[in-house]
C-alpha cells in the first residue's frame, strides 16, 4: 500500500507540472531547407491563383500495419474521386512511396518523414510548404469521414489558405 | 460521437499532456504495445498471490517504458537529434530483436535455457539477485525494451504526434512521461483486477502454490506466442 501511495503521489507531481503548448517551426529541429507551416498557423488569405502544384503522398515501409495501408488507400480514392481533372492537367499528383528504397530517399528526407505517414506538399507562389496530416489516422474506420475530411483540407491548399 | 471523434478531438487538445494521454491511450490500444502489454500483464501475474509484488511489478513496468519514451524525446528535443534518424532505426531493428529476445525469455521461464549470471557472491550480485527474483529489475527492462520496439502504427503515434507535441511545448520531460503512463495503463488496470480477483480466488480454493506454478508456465508460453508473433511480421 506504500508502494502504491508513492507512485500515486509521483504521479501527481508530473500531470501537475503542467507544460504550455508554444508555437515551434518544425525546419528549425530537422535542419530541413524548405519552409514548413505548422497546421495550427492561421494563413487564410485567398492565393488560389498563386498555386501552381499540391503534391499528396502517402509513406510506408515495406512492412506495412492495416492503419498504414489504409491511410495511403483512402488518400488515393480521395484524389482520383474528387480531383481527376487535376490529376490530368498535373496540378495534383498522389504518390505511394516506399521510404526503405534507396532511390526514395532523397524525398523522405525533402519532407523530414519519420515513418507511415500522409504528406501534403504545397508549392505556392514560389515556395514550397510541407505538413503531415496526422488526423486522417483517427478516420481509417470511416471513409466516408476520410474521404470528406481530405477532401475539405485539400479544397483549402488549393484556395491558397494554408491554415 | 463516436470513440475515434473522441480520442481525435483530445489527441489533439491544446493542452499538450491531455493530448499525450490520449495518444498514449491510442498506443496501448494499437497492435504492437497491445501484445506486449499482454505479456508484461502475464509478467506481473507471475506471483499472483503477492498483491503488493504485482502492482509494484505494473508499475515499474510502466516506469520502464517512461524511461525509453523519455530518452529518445530527450535526444530529439534537447539535443537536436533527427526525428527521421531515430524512428528509422527503431522501427528497422526494435522489432526485429523483441521477437528473439521474447522467444528466449520464454524458453528461459519454462526452464527449457538455464542461466547462471547471477552465482556471484559480491554485494552487487546479490542485489542484482535479490532484485531478479523479484521480478522488479525484470518488469522496469521489460517495459524499456518494450517501448523501443517501434511498429509502423506505433511509430506513426509516437513520432509523428507525441514528438512534434513535445517539440512545441519544449519539454522531453513531462509530455512522454504522460504518454508513457497511458500506455502502460492497461497493465496497471490489469494488475489491480488480477490482484483483487484471482489472488482471492486462488485463496479461496486454497491452492495459491498450484495457481503460482501454472502462472509461470502459461507466462512462459505466453512470452514465446507473442514472439512468434513479433518474428512473423518479419516475414
């Protein structure tokens, strides 16, 4: 019962050392060369013009988890349902990649991957913006709610709003 | 709202350590840490009549992977080390050893591999001894080795939302400390249910050294099921 007293009490003092949620660039820890726009960053000015390309990709290892393939599976339904004319004209591209092929590596390291992911890559007016969409991992039960939802954040690059 | 709704609005809640119990919630839950936390709760349940052993064997289990989460938050963190470097590494050579290694471990407790590191007769032995039979020193490596045993889906949890939630709130600490906890929860929980029911069960039938013999064994089969497990996602 001590035992227990005493981790209890451990317990305590770390939740209460509550910790504040500061805004952070991710390129400043990764040493990565292009800008990165961290998902909370409020950019909702309308720039639909000066998008010239978004790149969706989804990473995996060679061993993939059912979550992993799933992920990457409803990225690309999402794409080819709702975007196939930007598919054609080259404005969208989806692309599969497998981070443990030596000819990969050079993009898992363009985009800082740290294993199964989905990747947006922006290129507007110039720049270039990368962000992982971690959210899609909590909707691979429901396509429906995944199809909409990437459908929505995609609608949003396109517009120019990077928010 | 559904579960998923639920654990997606608080794994990413504003408050950094809401959001890192519910993604270490996620992570218990996922399949990787989900058969080694059935393993270490056959671990804890290896002297299911001691109540007082096995919730101090659940906790330092959990303790053990509050470690490794720690130290590799630590070096991303504070030292600047490479997400991509780290989780590259741990998730090529993490799983490919906790397979073989759970394999000997279970051969080791069914007695079918005999070791004998332990015969010293200096302090450090005895105590290294003292606390091997215990189970204590076991639990706390068996949750570090655990927690280094990155799959695909616990990767993408661990470092593609609890390390960039760390990296924002500029702690190594407190952050993974949280996401460890909630991932050793289940074995905690269970330690609690195992010492309050089948410990009074076993007293009850009055046959507390017959549960505690079986207990080992089907511990033992249980750790070389899982590596078995483990080694075939290999293939």
């Amino acid at each position: 019962m001590k035992w227990f007293i005493f981790f209890g009490v451990i317990f305590i003092i770390i939740i209460t050392g509550c910790t504040k949620n500061t805004e952070f660039s991710e390129d400043c820890v990764e040493g990565v060369t292009c800008n990165v726009l961290d998902v909370n960053q409020s950019f909702s000015v309308d720039r639909s013009s000066d998008v010239e390309k978004i790149e969706v990709i989804h990473f995996h290892g060679t061993n993939q988890c059912f979550s992993c393939r799933t992920v990457g599976a409803f990225a690309e339904k999402t794409v080819n349902t709702y975007y196939t004319g930007l598919l054609d004209s080259g404005k969208m591209t989806f692309a599969s990649i497998n981070t443990e092929l030596p000819e990969n590596k050079d993009l898992a390291i363009k985009y800082g991957v740290s294993g199964s992911s989905l990747w947006i890559g922006t290129y507007i007016n110039g720049e270039f913006h990368k962000e992982e969409n971690v959210n899609v991992w909590y909707k691979v039960n429901d396509e429906d709610d995944y199809l909409l939802y990437l459908k929505g954040v995609l609608d949003k690059r396109l517009a120019g709003d990077l928010s | 709202m559904g579960l998923m709704a639920f654990m997606e609005i608080m794994g990413t809640s504003n408050i950094a350590i809401v959001a890192a119990f519910f993604i270490g919630l996620m992570t218990a839950l996922s399949p990787c840490p989900l058969a080694t936390n059935i393993t270490a709760i056959a671990y804890t349940s290896k002297r299911i009549h001691n109540s007082k052993h096995t919730l101090i064997v659940g906790f330092l289990y959990t303790f053990g992977r509050m470690f490794s989460y720690t130290l590799i938050a630590s070096l991303i963190v504070w030292f600047g080390l490479s997400t991509q470097t780290i989780s590259f590494f741990l998730q090529k050579y993490g799983e490919r050893l906790l397979g073989p290694l759970l394999l000997i471990i279970g051969m080791f407790m069914l007695g079918f591999i005999k070791l004998s590191f332990f015969k010293g007769s200096s302090g450090l032995n005895k105590l290294k001894e003292k606390l091997a039979k215990r189970g204590y020193l076991g639990s706390f490596l068996l949750g570090v080795v655990f927690a280094l045993a990155f799959c695909p889906f616990s990767a993408v949890l661990f470092f593609g939302m609890l390390i960039p939630l760390a990296l924002r709130a500029g702690d190594a600490l407190i952050v993974p400390s949280v996401f460890a906890f909630a991932t050793g929860l289940p074995v905690i929980i269970f330690s609690f249910i195992l010492v309050y029911g089948v410990s009074k069960l076993s007293s009850i039938l009055n046959k507390v050294q017959l549960f505690d013999k079986w207990m080992r064994r089907i511990v033992g089969v249980i750790f070389i099921l899982i590596g078995i497990y483990y080694i075939s996602l290999l293939f």
